[in-house]
C-alpha cells in the first residue's frame, strides 16, 4: 500500500505514460503469464516487449531507493525509443 503513492508521484514527474495494473485477484492471469511472485512487481514494456523488471521484496516491498532506481530507469528507456 504504501508502494504506490511514492511511485505514482515520482513516476509522474517524468511525463512517461505508465499503468497500474490491479492483480490482487489469484486468479488473475496475470500471476503466470509474468511470474509475479511478490507485489508490488514493476515491468517496463517497450514496444509490447518487456524491457526491465523490479521485483518487490517479500514482506518489505520496494524501498524509496528502488522506486527511484526504476524511475530513471524508465527515462533512460524512454530516450532510447
């Protein structure tokens, strides 16, 4: 829970489009199609291809320091397209 309010707004600031996708649902789909294990679970897609991916860790999510991390990373792809 505290996870995506930290990365919406630093997300935000860079003007990339980004989608949240709910898939507190076990049955979503989702769970296999990319083999999420534990949420939060960032993927980068480019082009439909999934380019870059943080996994949260169990029981502690992802720190400020790994949204941040994921945020430049997201810039970097960003400019390479």
């Amino acid at each position: 829970m505290r996870f995506y309010p930290a990365f919406k707004a630093a997300a935000e600031k860079t003007g990339i489009e980004w989608r949240p996708m709910d898939i507190s649902d076990e049955g979503n789909p989702l769970w296999n199609v990319f083999s999420i294990e534990v949420v939060p679970t960032i993927i980068i897609f480019n082009d439909g291809k999934a380019v870059f991916r943080r996994d949260g860790v169990l029981g502690r999510g992802l720190s400020g320091k790994a949204i941040e991390e994921t945020v430049e990373q997201m810039k970097l792809l960003s400019t390479t397209t």
